[in-house]
C-alpha cells in the first residue's frame, strides 16, 4: 500500500502538467482524496469508512460521451456481531487494503462550460487481502471457512457511479463522485459460504476531485 501512495505521489506531477493555456483543452487529470466503505456477510450497511486517494485521466471531456483511467488506493474494515454468521469459526471483523485500476464510460446528461453532471460504468481488476485485527492473512486461516474454500487476492469489478464537476475560468475544477465499485467476488470480508454466499460484498467510493485542464498543443507557424 504504501508503494502505491508513493507510485501516486509520484504520478500527480506528470498528470497535472498542462501545456498551453491558448490551446484547447481536450482531457483533465484529478488529483481525488477518497473515502471508501463496505457491506457485505460481517455488515449489511455502509457505516465504517476509511480513507484513500485516487487518480486519473479523462479523454475527450469536451463530448457528452468519454472515457478515462482511475488508479485507487485505500482500505476496508468493519468489525461484526458474531451471529450475522453461521459458523462460530468464522472470523466477525476485517481489514483490507484496496489497490485498483480500471477504464470507464462517462455519460454528462447536464454539460455546459462550467458543469458536468454524468452517469459513469467501468471495468478493471481489484487487488484485496483481508487480514484479521492482529494483521495476519485471513486466506490462510482456513478455520475460518468452509472445508476446502479457498479464493484468490484479485477480482474483476464493474463501479458503476455518478458525479457533478465544476470549472472554473482558468484551468482548474473541482468535482464530486460518488457510486459502487461492484467486486465480482464474496471474500472482501473473507466470509462467502458462513455468510451469505448468494450477494457479492459491496464496496462504496467516495471521492473529492481537484481537476486540471490539459491542453492540446498549438501547431507552431512557419
């Protein structure tokens, strides 16, 4: 995790670096402190958040219809009463770090050259591993599970949100993104076949986004 905030720290620079201001802006980057919470087998609503950071590119903002590349960062936790699962065994609390990349269709029903509001679905991979309070793998604490359950550390997810952006007259903006990143798997929580295994666990994002225009070059004149 804490190579993946260094590999974004590092990656602001090189997002936000816009070129001439008298060209047109034809894609933004955003810079977007996170809040992430879960519900799932050991929480059925979204009460516990942890923070995180995303960034990403948008391509073609200037059309109702584009798309964009969201790398995220951040965590998961929760802890259980003991009889929302069905087995004494199971482990009642979580925590996960959450790193992702993945691609999404941006839709703007409102658009003017101040506002966008739109409707976004994506897709990408979701890298997890739940660990108990103590810091150590759920996934290898086989107690934890039914005879012969066993699950990967990576799931493919479908975020499905929405969001308003605002810009200003120079090159920034601000924005507001709220929506599920719908993981294709149960085992967040590491809890599937004691819990409820017929539901994915859900993932809730949150993110506040500093916006910076990046501009397409001039041609230069001969």
């Amino acid at each position: 995790m804490k190579r993946l905030l260094l590999f974004i720290l590092l990656t602001i620079p090189f997002l936000t670096q816009a070129q001439k201001r008298n060209g047109k802006a034809i894609r933004y980057a955003y810079v977007a402190p996170s809040a992430f919470s879960y519900a799932g087998d050991l929480g059925k609503s979204f009460t516990t958040y942890s923070a995180g950071m995303q960034v990403g590119v948008r391509l073609n903002h200037r059309k109702k219809l584009n798309g964009g590349i969201n790398l995220l960062g951040g965590y998961l936790s929760t802890r259980s009463n003991p009889l929302e699962t069905r087995n004494n065994s199971a482990n009642t609390s979580f925590q996960t770090s959450l790193i992702g990349i993945g691609f999404d269709l941006h839709y703007s029903f409102i658009k003017t050259k101040t506002w966008q509001v739109y409707v976004s679905q994506g897709f990408g991979i979701l890298r997890y591993q739940p660990k108990d309070e103590n810091g150590n793998p759920l996934q290898e604490q086989n107690s934890t599970r039914s005879a012969n359950e066993t699950y990967g550390n990576s799931s493919a997810m479908l975020p499905t949100q929405v969001g308003a952006n605002y810009f200003f007259k120079n090159t920034m903006g601000v924005g507001l993104q709220i929506g599920l990143l719908n993981p294709q798997t149960d085992y967040l929580d590491n809890v599937s076949l004691f819990g409820n295994p017929e539901n994915n666990d859900k993932a809730l994002s949150i993110r506040l986004m500093l916006i910076i225009s990046i501009f397409e070059k001039e041609e230069e004149e001969y």
